[in-house]
C-alpha cells in the first residue's frame, strides 16, 4: 500500500513538473510573438550555437578517424629517426616549452593586471595606453612574432635558435591573453570584498592576495588556458626561434622541435601523411587534457574558496 502511495505521489509530482514546462513554454513562444524581434535572435543565435558544435565535432571526428588508425608504437619512441618518426621528442619539447613560458609570462601578465585594476588611479594615462597596447599585441599575426623573435632573441640576445627563444617569443605572444583576462576577472569581484577586508583592519597588499586574488581565480586560470593552447598550436613563430631539431633539448639554449611544427613538417615533406593525422590526434589530447585539469583546478580552488 505505501509503495503505491509512493507511486502515486511520484506520479503526481512528475504531472506538476510538467505541467510548470509547459506553462513556461508557452509563456515564452507568447512573449516571442509580441516580439518578433526577439524571437529572430533567438533563432540565429541557437543556430549560430548549433553550427559551432557540429563544426568541432566534425573536426574531431575526421582527426580522429584520419589518425587513429595510424597510431603506432613506433611514433612514441625515445629517439626519432626518418624510419620512426617518432613524435615523443616533439610531445615532450612541447610540454617544456609551454611551462617555461608560462612561468614567464603569467607572473607579468597578473602581476600587470594587478596594477591596473587595484593600484592605478581612475583615469591613467598609463593604464589606457597599456590597454591599447595590449590589444595591438593581440591583433599581430604570429608570424610577425616570429620574425621578431628571430631578429632579436636568436640574432641580438644570441640566443640562437633555442627552447629559451621560443618560449619567450610565445609569452609575448600570449602576455595580452593572459593580462587581459586577470583584468577582467579582477573587475568582476565584487567592491563589497574588498571593503569589507578593509574594515576588518587588512591593508591593501593582504586584500588583493587574500581576498581579491582567491575571487578572481577561475576567470584568471580561464586566460591561462587559452595561453597555454595558442602555446601548444603554435607553429609560425617557433620554426623561427625554436628551430626544427626532433631531440630533447639538454638545456634551454637547444633547439627544439614541438609537437605542431613536427605535425606541420610531416605534412610539407609529404611523405608521412598518416603520421602527421596520428600526430594531429596526440596533439588534440594533449589540448583536451591541459583544459581538463585547469578546469578541475578551477572547480577545486572555488570549492575552497566558498
């Protein structure tokens, strides 16, 4: 008898549920046909919505079905040769040069943003021209870096074709991306934080790393991903200063080779085309996986944080 008390109640719960779906339905197509407006970006907006989706999942899937197949142990040895063409030099050159770069660039990027949005006075003069900047920086082609980076980190500092090169041309690269973000995840935290730490008796040093910075973390590690995958996909700007040497580098004035430009050679040569797809699938989890666990990072340290 209970369990059909139960039933019954579960059953009238659900016809409740659907019945509010529907009246929220029908309250929304009402309020689209007193405005049509509304209802047209609604629809291009969902269908902008729907073709960005399939454009990925359509990307991945060829990837996916162009390289798979071709994933072989030989392209994951240690040493890599014309027979092999192994790419776990490349993946490994990849991951070294994409925290040497992040270790250079997100402590200028946050620390900037920091200035910017807590310590400079409304109105700055030097804060707009440093927007400005930072948004010119953004719109340069990668190229351009490179050839900058060439000019003036492999040829005047005499660096040579090298890890330390590439890694500081990327962090130029990426440093808008990254100041940018942090400004405006600074931004988003709320006054009241920030007022209520200074009636407590905190000073200003203890309210921006205490209070503000814990705030902004998720929006800042946002911009640290997206730096660190233009890192990883960057081809351009490392041929240039990185240099195309397959080896792990002994330190970081060798030249490297990373897992794009080594994807990006396969395919010019034209003789490992099945290996540069493999190579396209490794990269793209490499991609996934570094988005992965910033996100699981992120989700941890707002945990703590609330």
């Amino acid at each position: 008898m209970e369990n059909v008390k139960a039933a019954m109640e579960n059953a009238g719960s659900a016809g409740k549920a659907e019945a509010i779906n529907y009246q929220s339905v029908k309250q929304k197509f009402q309020s689209y046909l007193k405005h049509p407006g509304s209802f047209a970006v609604y629809i291009l907006t969902s269908l902008a919505a729907l073709i960005t989706v399939l454009v990925l999942g359509f990307i991945i899937v060829y990837i996916l079905v162009k390289g798979v197949p071709h994933l072989t142990p030989d392209l994951f040895a240690w040493e890599y040769n014309s027979e092999n063409v192994s790419m776990l030099p490349s993946i490994i050159n990849t991951l070294l040069l994409t925290a040497l770069a992040l270790v250079i660039v997100v402590p200028i990027g946050i620390f900037s943003a920091i200035y910017m949005v807590e310590y400079a006075k409304k109105g700055n003069k030097i804060v707009s021209i440093v927007r400005v900047t930072a948004e010119t920086l953004s719109g340069i082609p990668s190229i351009v870096y490179g050839l900058f980076g060439m000019i003036f980190f492999v040829g005047v500092c005499n660096f040579g074709n090298s890890l330390l090169a590439g890694a500081l041309t990327v962090a130029i690269m990426v440093l808008p991306t990254v100041m940018r973000t942090t400004e405006e995840a600074l931004l988003s935290v709320p006054n009241s934080y920030r007022e209520g730490s200074f009636g407590l008796g905190a000073g200003k040093l203890r309210t921006v790393f205490k209070v503000v910075l814990p705030s902004a973390v998720p929006g800042i590690l946002s911009g640290i991903i997206l730096a660190t995958g233009r890192i990883v996909g960057e081809t351009a700007a490392l041929i240039y200063t990185a240099g195309t040497v397959a080896k792990v580098p002994e330190s970081v004035f060798d030249s490297t080779r990373t897992l794009a430009v080594h994807m990006y050679n396969l395919s010019k040569e034209g003789l490992n085309t099945n290996q540069a797809y493999a190579t396209a699938v490794v990269l793209l989890i490499v991609v996934i996986l570094i988005n992965m666990l910033s996100n699981f990072a992120a989700r941890k340290l707002s945990a703590k944080q609330k």
